[in-house]
C-alpha cells in the first residue's frame, strides 16, 4: 500500500522528519542558551573586574543559582545589603559566612563574589550548551541523510 510503513502504519515515513525538527528545535534552544544568557552573564561577571573590593558577610542565603541571595558590607560607613547575581556559586555557604565581593561605586546594591569575576562558570555553560547545539545539529544532519538514502534506495 503506498504511503504505509512498516506494519501498516503511517508513522515511519514522518519519523524521520519528526526527530529532524525535534533536533533542529533543541539545536536552536542550545544556541541561544550559550549566546542569550550564559555569554552576557561572563561579560557582566567580568565588568567587576575594575570594581570596589569590599568584605562582606552572606546576609540573606537561598538559592543563590536563580539569583535569592545578598551580602552585607560597609560603603563610606555605612552597611548596604547587594544582591548577588543569578548563577552565583555559593556552595556550603550559609547566612553569616564572611566573603570578599566588588561592586560598581555608582552601584553597590548588586556584588558579586571576587572568585567569580573572572566569568568561568558562565563560559563553561555557554561552551557545553555549544557543544549540545552541535551534537543537535549533526544529529539532524544524519538524520536528514539516512532517511533521504533509505528513500532513494526505496524508489529504486
């Protein structure tokens, strides 16, 4: 029967077509990890770099990786509570745990833990999303060719 697969369904010709947009959306969904949040995040990290260094002392601890935790420290004498930015690494840290941050003189409401200036963690994600975009991506590829090879040897 033309337009049947395999045991008289008509899911196998459409398979390979749905894992090939399936993987392209997941390509695409990697991607723009790396390129919309995990690379702007390391430049923001390192726009630190030339920032005021100031110990500090963990004041509110939550999940510090979606971004609920904040420092304590002194500005011109006086105490100021700064946020830490999403995706901090504060590990085994709890409410009371002393620590070095810097912070932009203009704006010292947001810190960011000295360790973490350099942007490594978010240029590892932006790396390994990369790499599962390209896995996606070739993946789909392969996809695309093994099916088109099977119908060409089908036609004849």
């Amino acid at each position: 029967m033309p337009g049947v697969g395999r045991g008289g369904s008509t899911a196998g010709p459409r398979m390979p077509v749905v894992r090939i947009l399936g993987m392209a959306i997941f390509a695409v969904a990697w991607a723009a990890l790396a390129v919309l949040v995990a690379i702007p995040e390391a430049h923001h990290l390192r726009s630190f770099r030339d920032g005021v260094r100031a110990d500090a002392v963990l004041y509110k601890s939550g999940s510090c990786v979606v971004g609920r935790c904040q420092v304590e420290f002194k500005v011109s004498g006086r105490a100021v509570a700064a946020d830490l930015p999403a995706g901090t690494n504060a590990k085994g840290s709890q409410e009371g745990t002393a620590m070095t941050v810097r912070y932009h003189p203009d704006h010292p409401h947001e810190a960011v833990i000295e360790s973490q200036v350099g942007g490594s963690g978010p240029i590892a994600t932006a790396v390994l999303s990369a790499g599962a975009a390209l896995f996606c991506l070739v993946y789909a590829v392969w996809t695309l060719v093994a099916g088109l090879r099977k119908r060409r040897m089908a036609l004849g």
